[in-house]
C-alpha cells in the first residue's frame, strides 16, 4: 500500500493550478481548478490506493474546483467521490442543487456529472474515490447517491471517518481487503441513515440558516442583505428565492425580526422600557423609522403600547 504525495511547495506559482488539476484528474477525472482571488494554490495531496479505493488528504488554500468534459468520455470516471471535510468549508454545486459542508461534515456525489466545489478558506478533506461497479456492488448506485450528506462527527458517520483515517495511516497488505470491504459497508450504513431521515430541500435548508444568521444578529446596525449572503456564502438571487417560498423578502423578514423584538421587550418591561434603548438594541439607528415601522406594522405607535402596558401594570 504505497503512498504518493503532491506538493506545491517546489513548484513555481504560475504553474501550481495546472499541475494541482493534473494531479486531481488522476483521482477522479478532468478538473478545472481556480485559485480564489489570487491565481495560484498553496496545498498536499497525499494519496492511498486500498485495494481498488483512492484514499486521499488534501489540505488546500482558497480554490475553485469544476469538472471538465472529457472528449474519451466519462464512463473511466463514472466513481462516487466521498468528501469529509475536516477544516473550512466549502459549497458543492451540481444539477442546480446547492449543498453547504461544513467541517465534521461528510459529502457523496457522482463526479461524472458536472459539479463544482468552491472552498473560499483554508481547507482541509479526507477523499475516498470508489469505481462505479465497486460502489454499485455495496447497493451505493450512482442514480441515489446525488449529493448526499451526513455528519462525520457522531455515530456511523464517525465510524467512517475514522476508517479512512486510519487506512491512510497504512494498512498491511494482509488485511487490505477486509479494511476496504469494511470501510465500504460503514459508508453504506452512514449513506442509508442519512437517506432515511427527512432531509430539507437545499433552499429550506438555506432558510433556515439565514434565519438563525439574523436572528442573532439583529442587534448589529450593520447588518444588511448583502452581509448575510456573504456569510452564508450564497448568491444574493438564491436567498430571495428561498425567502419568497413563504411569501416575503429577506430585508421584509430582517426587519419584521426587528419589530417583533422590540414589541417583546415592550411587554416583557411590562411598561419600563426605553423605547430608544430598545430600538438600537434590536438594530434601528433611526427612533423616527423605528415609530414608522412600528406603527404600520401593529396598528398602533411603540408609545402607545408602552402606556398601555404601564396603565396594565398599575392596574395590577
């Protein structure tokens, strides 16, 4: 079980894209490889072969990865491609799907069809390559597999994660085929476990995080559209999409989330709140746009519902 590693260290910059992307075409067919925001890459690629798996570590700068048509064909390349991604993380693009992958997060996708891979930091993944016929033979079909994700950090997931650890670390040739056969039938598992349970759509997925994003970051006046895109690292199109499923906009939803947490702190003040303190706190810089939007929104102005819960609590 032989080793090989790749190095960009001794290689001239203007040459590290071309000579990354020939050596990735080894592992799973053509690929075009985009350095990110500079035209160079900074990386290792140590790889294993175990029986007839490609085991590999890739540690990588910022880079953008898109598979390349091949003129002979993409039946040498028609292999599921695990992906667990230890550091960073990266977005994976193929037929119109957008999956997020975190690190502790591992990905399986047909690499046959075309696909992107954008990593905008330091990453770092475990890769294991399986021919088609091989994966087939494990019940892992080309058809199902999609790009299919599940956590790496916990349970079977785990269990394979280790396993292609421990594998690159070197296994003795008489014990070769019995790590492949259990390397293979732990990845089933994980797969069918993560298949059973009910997944989000990718968009409600990215709804849900952008929710979570600015639910904790309403008290930023800073905070804008254009910020939680790039932090979700999603074109701003896609987010107004994912929003309009239920019916509103990301601004009408960040600016809801505003409203709704001053009209609770109201309440909760039980009538000693600052309306100006309450305003800024949840993201306003403008105590004019705050009574604006606070009274087309609930029928009455933040000062009245602060009297009347005043009126309330004397009562009480």
């Amino acid at each position: 079980m032989s080793t090989t590693v790749f190095e960009t260290a001794d290689i001239a910059a203007g040459e590290r894209l071309f000579r990354w992307g020939r050596t990735l075409a080894g592992l799973c067919g053509p690929m075009r490889v985009g350095g990110y925001g500079v035209e160079s890459i900074d990386g290792r690629i140590e790889t294993r072969t175990l029986e007839r798996l490609k085991l590999s570590r890739i540690v990588a700068s910022p880079h953008r990865l898109s598979s390349v048509s091949d003129a002979r064909g993409d039946e040498q390349h028609a292999v599921v491609k695990v992906m667990l991604q230890l550091r960073g993380s990266s977005v994976f693009e193929q037929d119109a799907t957008r999956v997020y992958v975190n690190a502790g997060d591992c990905l399986a996708y047909d690499v046959s069809r075309p696909h992107i891979v954008l990593s905008p930091s330091l990453s770092e993944h475990l890769v294991v390559v399986i021919p088609q016929d091989l994966a087939a033979s494990y019940d892992l079909h080309l058809a199902d597999i999609g790009s299919q994700r599940f956590a790496a950090q916990r349970g079977i997931g785990h269990v394979t994660r280790e396993l292609v650890e421990a594998s690159l670390d070197g296994v003795d040739a008489g014990a070769s085929e019995q790590m492949a056969d259990l390397l293979l039938r732990s990845l089933r598992l994980s797969l069918q476990q993560a298949g059973s349970r009910s997944h989000l759509t990718p968009r409600a997925s990215l709804l849900r995080r952008a929710k979570t994003y600015i639910d904790e970051h309403l008290g930023d006046p800073a905070l804008d559209i254009e910020r939680v895109v790039a932090a979700l690292a999603c074109s701003k199109r896609y987010l107004q999409l994912a929003f309009a499923e239920e019916g509103t906009t990301a601004s009408e939803y960040l600016w809801a989330s505003r409203l709704e947490r001053c009209r609770r702190e109201i309440i909760k003040a039980g009538g000693t709140a600052s309306l100006t303190e309450l305003a800024f706190a949840a993201g306003f810089s403008s105590s004019s746009h705050f009574s604006r939007s606070f009274k087309r929104r609930y029928g009455q102005s933040p000062s009245a519902m602060l009297s009347a819960q005043r009126r309330n609590c004397h009562d009480c």
